[in-house]
C-alpha cells in the first residue's frame, strides 16, 4: 500500500505571477536548471501533490518540495540561485580604477610602458590581480600596433574610386593592381642552414652576406589572380614604361585597362604620360598618398614575401631572379584571386571613427 503524507493545499499562483512563469518556461533562452524550477511551480499551481509533481517531471520529491518552498517564501525571486558561500571580495572597485586610471594616464619613470610587475608595484596590489583587471578591460601595453592615416586631400574620392573597381568593375575592361616591390635583396647566409629535425626548427645564423638587389614590377589581375610579372635591376620611368608596353601586349586588345597604382614619381614622368596618350584603352586609378593598403597586390607581394624570400637563401641576384620567375610561372598555373570585403563607406566610417577617437584622447 502506497503511503501518502499530509494533503497539501494548491500552490497559489497570481495570474500575472503564471504568465511570467509561462513565459520564461516558452523562451528558448531560459536555462534548463530555471526552466525545470518554473515547471515545478506551474504544476504545483494546478493543484497536483508533491509525489506526483515527482513522478511527472521524474525529479527527486525533495527538489520539488524545495522550489515550493522557496517560491512561497520568494515568490519569483526565490526561483534564482543564492550567492555561493565563500571568501569575500578583496579587490575593491577604487582600486580597479586606479589600476586602469595608472595604466591609460601614466608611464612609469624608467620605461616606455606598464608590465604587470611594474603596475603592481606602483598600486601595492598582487601581480595577477592586476593581469586579472588588464584582461578584464582589454588592455595591453606590452603590445604596440602602427598606423598612418591619409592627408591627401582627395582621399575619399579616391578611395571611392579604387573601392568601386574592386566590388564593381566596368565591363569590357581589366582591372589590375600594379605596383613594384623594390630593393629586393639576394641574401645568403654566413653559414650553412641547419634544416629541421624533430624537436628542432629550422635554424640559420643571424647574419648574412649581401650580393644585390632587384625590383620586381606586378600586375595582378583583381578578377581571375593571375599576375603580370617582369624583372629589372632598377626601377625608374624607364622600366615601368617598358612594362606597360609588356601590359598591352598581354591584355586582349578589345579590353580596356583601368590600373591602380600608388602615387610614386615614377608614374608620372612625362614619358609615361606620352606613353599613355597614345594609348587611350589605358586609365590610371591612384590610390590616396600613404595609403598602399589599398592596393590588393600588397597582398600578392605579402605571399610572395613569407613563401619564397624572407626565408630563401640566394647567393647571387641571377639566383634570386629565377626562384622568383619560377615562383611566379607556379602562381599563374593555379592563381587564386583576392576578394575585396568592404564598402567605400564602411573604410570612411571606420577612419572617422578612429580619428575621432584620437582626437578625444587628448594626444
């Protein structure tokens, strides 16, 4: 025979107190710990006993009794978890601020910027204490990070320009992003590279022995990646007019050429203009002075860099050249093209953002 306790009354529940309860057991956000508390109290609320509330939900009959209790002591407040016991709060609100205030408004007399070791001896606080409030505002001061923002007077046009041939190019046209990566230098070590082992990196000597430099002009074609590549040992109006001939005999005659460039002097001699009015199928596209992030072969030359050169070994230039060439042949067999992401728009908000940023900070 099954033994039944007390008869215990209904819970009382407001109609405003049911409609919370319903609401929060609906919401796809609720934690399953609240939901299964809001789902005792509800069948509790229509009457049902504690054994059977158990039963129902298959949850201990002491768990149900508890949420009765604390929701009839509580009410809806009663539901949340209490604070957990434990050692009270040492580090006070003063003194995070005056951590952060030392941080971002101060500099240590000996130093450039704070360490956790030199802030916590300046506040008398524990050096983790003071790396748990850094990584809790974000701040770093170990790390520095370089920008230049634009003074070319024209620079929202032409980011604008630049922008909209890489999201919106013209039909029956190229777009190329031309630049030259000069001064390149055939480097080889004083000694021999010790290649990798296991447990062991690659490792070379710190210094090494200069035997030349060479410029690699690029054209890369913003829609498929293939690049235009040619090699001279200098890099004046000279060799970037005999480039542009090696453009047009590349690109199909029946496509103009827009081509994005930065503003190097080199660009714009009069022999590359002459050059230019007599070939009308060619517009040039300059991206606002100090600002060759714009120019997506950068980012062509940023590969070329960490793959091939900043870790090759040349003894000569000639050996340079054909590392490079050989690279390039590779390249354009499976080239893969750059996608431009951002608006016009979002790049002008983000530099207004910023320079309204440095120009609250009272620098």
């Amino acid at each position: 025979m099954e033994r039944r306790g007390p008869k215990i009354p209904p819970l009382s529940v407001t109609d405003a107190q049911r409609a919370v309860l319903e609401g929060w057991v609906r919401r796809r956000s609720t934690a399953q710990a609240l939901a299964l508390r809001l789902r005792i109290v509800l069948e509790c609320a229509q009457g049902h006993s504690i054994m059977e509330v158990s039963r129902r939900l298959k949850v201990a009959p002491d768990t149900v009794r508890t949420w009765r209790r604390r929701f009839l002591d509580r009410a809806l407040d009663g539901l949340s978890d209490d604070p957990r016991p434990g050692v009270s709060r040492k580090i006070t609100d003063a003194d995070v601020e005056r951590v952060i205030v030392k941080t971002l408004e101060e500099k240590p007399a000996n130093a450039t910027h704070w360490s956790t070791r030199s802030t916590a001896a300046a506040t008398g606080m524990s050096q983790s204490a003071v790396s748990r409030i850094w990584r809790a505002f974000a701040l770093a001061p170990h790390r520095c990070e370089t920008f230049k923002l634009s003074t070319d007077p024209l620079f929202i046009d032409k980011v604008r320009d630049v922008v909209g041939l890489y999201l919106d190019p013209p039909e029956k046209a190229l777009v190329l992003s031309v630049d030259e990566k000069s001064q390149i230098q055939a480097l080889d070590r004083s000694q021999p590279v010790l290649p990798t082992m296991p447990g062991v990196p690659d490792r070379r000597s710190h210094d090494y022995v200069r035997a030349g430099t060479t410029t690699l002009f690029a054209a890369l074609e913003v829609a498929t990646g293939k690049v235009i590549g040619s090699i001279h040992r200098r890099h004046r109006a000279a060799e970037f007019k005999r480039f542009l001939t090696r453009i047009d005999k590349e690109v199909p005659a029946d496509l103009d050429v827009h081509l994005i460039l930065d503003n190097h002097a080199t660009h714009k001699t009069p022999a590359v203009k002459k050059w230019l009015l007599a070939h009308a199928r060619f517009h040039l596209h300059f991206t606002p002075t100090g600002s060759s992030w714009l120019n997506l072969v950068e980012r062509w030359f940023g590969e070329l860099t960490s793959k091939k050169l900043r870790r090759g070994v040349h003894r000569s230039v000639q050996a340079l050249e054909r590392d490079m060439r050989a690279w390039l042949a590779d390249w354009n067999e499976h080239p893969g093209p750059f996608v431009w992401t951002k608006t016009a728009d979002e790049i002008l908000d983000k530099v207004a953002a910023y320079c309204q940023r440095i120009s609250d900070s009272g620098h």
